[in-house]
C-alpha cells in the first residue's frame, strides 16, 4: 500500500510568486491534515479536511493561503502571493477515521525556500 | 491551550549508551500521547503511541509511559545505535481538540560510534 506523498519535495520561489503544493493521502483516507514547520520551531498545525469538507481551519495563518480536496481524494495547499516568513517544511498526513488516538501517517514533507 | 515542551538537542550519544528524552505536557483532559521520528532526508514516522494513563508504548526498543500525574511522556531506550541518529517529535492530540497533534519542538539525537 502506497503512504502519503507529496509534491514536490523541494521548492523555491521568490517573495510575490504563487505556490501550490499537493499531497496524495492513503488511499480510502477520509482524514488529510496539513502541518508546517517554519525555521526550526515546532510542526504547527494548519488544517483538517474531512472527505472534502474543512473540517478545521483554525491554524491557517492568514487569507494567502488557500487548501481544497476536490472529491475527497488529494490536497493542495496554494501560497499567493508568497513572503519569506512562509519558508519552511509543509507535511500532509492522513488517517482513516479521525480519532483522538489513531495515528497520522505522514508524507516526507515539502521543503519551500521563499527568496 | 495544550502545549508540549521537549528537551532541546542535540542529544550526542555513544553507541550503546541510556538515553532519555524528556517530554512534559499541558492539556485539558486526558490527551492521547505520540512520539514521532524523522530519520535524515525522510518524514515523520510514528515511533509509539500511548491513549490513556499508565500505557507505555513500545517499537524498535523505544518506550514510554503515560504519566497523568506528572505530565510526562519521556522516551527511553536502553542502548542506542547509530541508525537511531534523528529528530524525534513528542506530540499530542487534546480530547477537545478534533484531531489536530500538538507536537514538541524537536530533539536531534546523534549516536556516534
């Protein structure tokens, strides 16, 4: 069974460009979360899909960035315009039924250098 | 909020060596705990796992037991090896909080030969 993947593994951009990164959940995932990790602080919660309902937005950092899941299946994760604060690693994960204890499985993450 | 706290690294550590990270917690109720590992180059992987008090979770020689009194989850392992060389996350989900992790900042072990 395949895990999670993401694209593309690295990328970067300068201050003003768009970004859009993707994640492939698990197959038969309904749960797809996003995380961040920007200069070496703590990986930060984003948001919570549910099938293709956002189910949890509440660690969104602001209106440039914008996620949809499009038939419940893959994510993406759309930065616009980009600024340097946004560089940093973005992980997916996902999980089957969204539990308090079931565990994420991660993807290997996006590494975004915003110059 | 909840809140995690985790030593802050690097760890460097003989092969072979005890080691220990500790990981402390905040949270209203009673969290579910992780801790999660991502080898160089990789993602995360999850390490183990405990859901309620005085579970300890196990893998790869890894442990750790959910501590309700003192908020505590701290990772153990009896000898290391050069292949546990990583940066290992402490991380929770709140009862409250859906199903979002709340993770620690990060320990990098380097196990040297």
């Amino acid at each position: 069974e395949a895990g999670v993947t993401q694209f593309p593994s690295h990328s970067v951009i300068e201050k003003g460009q768009t970004v859009t990164l993707r994640c492939d959940p698990i197959s038969g995932h309904d749960n797809l979360y996003w995380y961040r990790r920007v200069m070496g602080k703590e990986i930060k919660f984003l948001l919570h899909f549910v099938k293709e309902s956002k189910q949890d937005e509440s660690g969104m950092p602001n209106n440039r960035f914008l996620a949809e899941r499009t038939g419940g299946t893959y994510s993406t994760l759309k930065v616009q315009p980009a600024e340097l604060e946004d560089s940093g690693v973005y992980f997916c994960a996902s999980a089957l039924n969204g539990g308090g204890g079931e565990t994420q499985y991660f993807g290997p993450g996006t590494r975004l250098l915003v110059l | 909020g909840d809140s995690v706290t985790q030593m802050e690294g690097p760890v460097t550590l003989s092969e072979e060596a005890f080691l220990t990270i500790n990981c402390t917690y905040t949270a209203t109720g009673y969290p579910s705990l992780f801790w999660y590992v991502q080898y160089p180059g990789e993602g995360l992987q999850l390490l183990l796992k405990a859901t309620k008090a005085d579970d300890k979770g196990s893998n790869k020689g890894f442990e750790a037991t959910y501590r309700k009194e003192t908020t505590s989850f701290h990772l153990e392992k009896g000898s290391v090896q050069v292949s546990d060389s990583a940066v290992y996350f402490c991380a929770l989900v709140g009862r409250n909080a859906g199903n979002m992790l709340t993770f620690g900042g990060g320990t990098r072990l380097m196990v040297k030969p």
